[in-house]
C-alpha cells in the first residue's frame, strides 16, 4: 500500500514542516532506502536516497524508465552541492547564486560518493536546489541528498498534481506526499557546467538567455531544438533521448500561418470524423472555437506563456481521460518560455510535424 500524506501547501515555514510527523515519516523512509513522491516547484518529484545505489534502482523500476537516463540530485542549501560535486566553477557558482533555490539544474564531476547509479553510469551528477517549502522541508528530514526524477511512469505526461501521481505510482512506492497542484508545471532548466562554455541540455523556466546574462556565452545541445528524433545519442541529462511527456493518443504538431493551421487541422478532424475516430484538438484561448472538434482543450492566452507552461502537462493527460486517438496541437514561438514548451511538445508528439 502507497501512503498518501497530506500537507497544506501554504504551510510555506521549511523550519515547521522538517518537525512535523508527516514529514519526517517521509524523511525516514527515504534515508532508510524507500521511494516518496512529493512537489516542487516545477513538477512532482519521485525521490529515492541518492547516495544508495538500490535506491535509485527501485526509482527506475518503479517508473519504468531506462537505466541509463541520469537522475537529478536535490539539495537543500546551496553548501550541500560540494558533497556531491567534485569541481564547481566560478560560472556555475554565478548562476547558483542568481538562481538557487530555483528551477534550474548544474551538471557537475560527481565525487564518488554518488554512486552511478543515480547518474545513469555517467561521470557526472545533476543537482538542483528547489524552491519548495515542502520539497526542501523533506531533503533536510531525510538528512540526505534526494535523486527524484518526474514522479510518473515513464514517457507519459509528468504529474503537476498528487493524483497524477497517485494514478501513475500507486502501490509501486512507499509514499506520496499531496501538496497542491505545482506552480511553473514544466521541469527544470538544466545546463551542462563541466566544460569552460555552459551547454544548455534542457530548457525551462530559465531560458539560455536568462544563463547568459549570467555567465555570457551558452551554447545549446543540438538535440534541445530538434525537430527531428535523436539517433545515437547518450543522455547527459533527463530527458535527451526517450520520447518523453507522451499522451496515449498520437499527437501530432501543426505550425505554419495561423490560419494555414487552424484551416489543416480542421481537414483534418473531419477526416477522422468520417472513419469514427475520437479526434482531439490543444488550442490557445484565441482559437479554440475555430476548430470543428467536439474536443478542444484550451491551454491558455499566447501572450501568457507561464499559464500555457503550467496547463500543458494537465492537458496533455486530460487528452487521455478523454480517450483521444488522435491529437493536433498548435506550435508555440521559440521566445522566452517558449522554447521550453516546443521542447516538450516535440517529445510528447515524437517529433510528428506538419507544416503549413
């Protein structure tokens, strides 16, 4: 049996959580070598004691996840990342003190206390310092670095609420801690910190922008922007080479001239229609009554772009309570937050596009 604990999320004091009862049941199990799900900023995190190598084995078990798609270290003050990282750099300690507790995560040269295990056979460790009461509350009750990868089976959407987890995760962990809905609701930036220019391998809340008014030149891994699927790579970070976020339906991308898309899709639907196939369709609140589809899920205002970041994932599994076969989504620019939207887009989607 999977333990539901509750707590209120807008019990925001870290000092008061560490003592409670709750929490400290989940600390325990987790030092003691058990798995508990629980929120952060970005997105629910299913979390493991990162210095046992059977810990981190039970996580890519119980997600199904491929053994050798690294794991991110959580920490809970920014001190704590010379326990795990060999070398930090004056750059990386820039960017950790603009940016920590915060969504962003640093590759480092793991000391070998980290077991390869947690690091999908790498050299090297991701960490992040979240910014959660709760999250950071259970990494100091544990008394131990905290390996969480997204808290949901495997290639499927990750879990912004505790009962997309619960309908993922349940009776394969100990423990899910329900803390309320996330807030950003896409996982973190991460950025590759062991060579003198930083690489940028997954974007998020912080765009490479964002990394180089910091730290100046970011390049960014070719696999980030892809619109193609990745042949022959090894993963440096969560999320570089297996479909990733994916619906059950088959979700394809249109982009192009506005109306171009809006007039493809809708040739498309009725395509569908007429082989009595259950069609869906991700629309932006400016045009979800221009589609001739019963299912039309809006997923925010374009000017918005935090609102479409935190909804994507919750829509993305609505499409599978809906029961869509087929699916079309609008693209979104490649701007600011954007870039991290189209990044999960196109791995939920395969890399399906269509342009107009």
């Amino acid at each position: 049996m999977t333990k539901i604990i509750n707590v209120n999320p807008e019990n925001v004091n870290e000092d008061i959580l560490q003592s409670s009862d709750e929490i400290k049941l989940a600390g325990d199990i987790i030092r003691n070598g058990g798995l508990v799900a629980f929120p952060t900023e970005t997105v629910y995190g299913l979390g493991g004691n990162a210095l046992f190598a059977d810990s981190s084995m039970k996580i890519y078990a119980a997600k199904g996840r491929p053994s050798d798609n690294p794991l991110i270290v959580h920490i809970s003050e920014i001190d704590e990342v010379y326990d795990v990282a060999e070398e930090v750099s004056d750059k990386a300690g820039q960017l950790m003190e603009k940016y920590w507790p915060g969504p962003l995560t640093l590759i480092f040269k793991k000391k070998a206390v980290v077991p390869k295990e947690t690091t999908g056979g790498l050299d090297t460790v991701a960490v992040r310092l979240p910014n959660h009461s709760i999250a950071r509350a259970l990494i100091k009750a544990a008394g131990v670095p905290i390996a969480a990868p997204s808290a949901n089976t495997s290639g499927r959407p990750s879990p912004t609420r505790a009962e997309h987890v619960i309908e993922d995760l349940s009776g394969k962990i100990d423990a899910i801690i329900d803390g309320g809905s996330v807030g950003i609701g896409l996982e973190s930036t991460i950025v590759d910190m062991t060579e003198e220019v930083p690489t940028l391998l997954r974007p998020g809340f912080y765009t490479k922008k964002m990394i180089e008014d910091v730290v100046g030149v970011c390049k960014a891994d070719p696999v980030v922007f892809a619109k193609e699927k990745p042949v022959d790579v090894k993963p440096k970070a969560p999320g570089m080479k297996y479909r990733h976020y994916a619906p059950k339906g088959q979700l394809t991308i249109v982009y192009g001239n506005k109306d171009r898309v809006i007039s493809k899709i809708n040739e498309l639907i009725i395509g569908h229609k007429e082989n009595n196939e259950k069609v869906l369709v991700i629309a932006t609140a400016e045009t979800k009554d221009c589609y001739l589809c019963d299912n039309v899920l809006c997923v925010g205002e374009r000017s918005r772009k935090g609102d479409i970041a935190s909804h994507l994932f919750g829509v993305l599994r609505e499409a599978d309570d809906l029961g869509a076969e087929y699916i079309y989504s609008e693209s979104f620019e490649n701007d600011s937050l954007g870039e991290a939207i189209m990044n999960r887009l196109s791995k939920a989607a395969g890399y399906n596009y269509i342009e107009v």
